[in-house]
C-alpha cells in the first residue's frame, strides 16, 4: 500500500473514529455502557472474522494470534476499554472534548513510546517542539470541556 494510500485509510480511520464516539456515547446511553461495548466487541468479531475469511479464505490467523505472545493480546483489552472510556465520557463531556482529551492521551503515550523505544519500535526522541506541541494539545483539550 502506498504512503498516500495508508494516509487515507488512516484519516477514514479518524473520521470513523469521531462517528464511533458519537455513536457509542447514545448506544450506552440507552442500553448500558458495559452492554453496549459488549455488543460492540460481538459485531466486531463477527465484521473482523468475516474479514480475515475474504481477505484469506481462512480463520487461520486466530491459530497464528494464539501462538504470539500473550502480551501482544492487550491490544484487545486496551480496545475494549477504550469503547468502554469513550461510551462513559459522551454523555457527560461532549464528542468533541471526549476526542480531544482522547487523542490528547494518545499522542502524549505515543510521545513516551517513541522515546523510549517501547514494544521493540525505534527510539526518536522529545525535542522542545514535540514537547511544545504536546503541551498546547493539552492545552487545547481542556479548553474543550468549557461549554
């Protein structure tokens, strides 16, 4: 996949994303939020295994995923509660500071794993602009939760 290709699947991804928050915050509203991420982790189940049996006419990287080491498996479990945070935070915050704290988080984490190399990913390091831009991104997601 090319470089502009994988950029545009990424910003669908974020334009999916910003729906799903939306979407999640009124599913847990009106049936739970452990209910409604719960239903959510089933249809993605079912969306994923259909997937992998188009995209590779087999359920063979289950097997393949089983046989990683179980660390790798978190992914699940930091997917799971991320539908879970998002769900909770909506009806009481807002879609747009849920997002903005949201990806606050994720770029401030993403920092730390690129400086430390974390997850076996190459070290590259915090210079003031990086730090500068994460400050003002926190700032800017706190201002989002005054109404």
């Amino acid at each position: 996949m090319s470089g502009s290709a994988t950029a545009a699947l990424v910003a669908a991804g974020g334009l999916a994303g910003a729906v799903q928050v939306a979407i999640m915050g009124r599913f847990g509203e009106r049936i739970g939020s452990v209910e409604a991420v719960a239903f959510s982790a089933l249809v993605t189940t079912v969306v994923a295994a259909a997937a992998l049996l188009v995209a590779r006419q087999s359920l063979g990287g289950y097997e393949a995923a089983l046989r990683s080491p179980a660390w790798l498996w978190l992914g699940g479990v930091t997917g799971a509660f991320i539908v879970l945070s998002i769900t909770i935070a909506v009806p009481r915050i807002g879609s747009a500071a849920t997002i903005a704290i949201f990806i606050a988080g994720q770029l401030a984490m993403g920092a730390v794993i690129d400086r430390f190399g974390l997850f076996g990913l190459e070290r590259i390091p915090l210079g003031w602009q990086r730090l500068l831009g994460l400050a003002l991104l926190g700032v800017g997601a706190a201002l989002t939760l005054r109404k």
